[in-house]
C-alpha cells in the first residue's frame, strides 16, 4: 500500500506503508506517555511538602491554630499555659524560610526583618532564634523548654517519638 504525498522540496514523493513497524511505533509511543506521567508525578510531588510546627513533649498543649502561630513569631504571644515561648527560626538562606513566612505570616523575608526591627525599637522583645537547619531546630525544641519550630513535615519521621506537632501547613 502507498500513500501519496505532496512533494517536500522535490525530495520526498511517496511514503511506503510498512505495518510491521506499527508494533514498534506504539512501543515507543505508550513508553513516552508513561516517561512523561512519572515525570509530572515526581514534580507533583515535590511541590506538596507539608511545614510542620513543631515543640518537644513536654509542650504544654498539643496542637495549635495558625494565627497562635503568627502570634508566636511575631512576638505578640510570648506565654502558653505559663511556658514562655522560644520560637525557633530557620536561617533566611533556607528554603523553608521564604515558604514559612509566605503561608504563615504573610511576608516576605525582607518585610519580616523590618517587622522585627521596628518591633524591637518601639516595644523590645526577642526575635525569634535562627538556626541552620531543620536538624538544629528538631534538637533545639527537644531539649529546651517553651520551644516551637518549624520543619519540613517529612524531616520528623525519625523522630516522631520526641516530638509533637502541633500543626501542619499545606505547602505550595
């Protein structure tokens, strides 16, 4: 069987139907759909992470709401069940940071250092701590009382038994 075509710069006339390639075709086509579904399914995937607030056991409640949280780290709510609160930072160079202040507070990174700033000129107070990471806040709420953090939710697998959290936040 042949299938005419019309003449691509006078080179290509006719396209020969050969069905024992067909099999192969479809080959390869149903394992670029399949290629493209994982790599759609893996970017999904990453995008979902949960922030999670955490404090250590000896917390003296066991969940939070999200505003006692914006409370808590804009220094407006310094005392929980007569626990004075430490709130734990991640440093500004962190990921988690940027997303933490945007689905929380509402700021950005340089709003929030301003916030802080006029803060401490008019009123005093203390900022919250900055640690380096997600492993210095986990330890840092552990074993201080009053702590609170917040984490990736998945970086609280292995220590789940040590801590509470106190709330999650559907992230991006």
């Amino acid at each position: 069987m042949e299938l005419e075509t019309g003449s691509i710069s006078g080179h290509i006339k006719n396209i020969k139907w050969a069905p024992r390639h067909f099999p192969q075709l479809v080959g390869m086509a149903i394992l670029s759909i399949l290629t493209a579904f994982m790599v759609i399914g893996t970017v999904g995937t990453a995008e979902t992470r949960e922030l999670a607030v955490i404090a250590g056991k000896s917390f003296p409640v066991d969940a939070l709401i999200l505003d006692d949280v914006k409370e808590i780290y804009r220094g407006e709510k310094q005392i929980i069940s007569g626990v004075r609160l430490k709130p734990i930072d991640q440093r500004d160079s962190q990921p988690i940071r940027t997303e933490f202040l945007d689905k929380v507070l509402h700021l950005s990174g340089d709003e929030y250092v301003t916030y802080w700033n006029n803060r401490l000129f008019r009123e005093g107070g203390i900022p919250p701590i900055p640690k380096n990471n997600s492993g210095d806040v986990i330890t840092t709420v552990k074993e201080t009382d009053g702590a609170i953090g917040y984490v990736w939710l998945d970086e609280t697998t292995s220590e789940k038994a040590n801590l509470k959290i106190l709330l999650t936040i559907h992230s991006r």
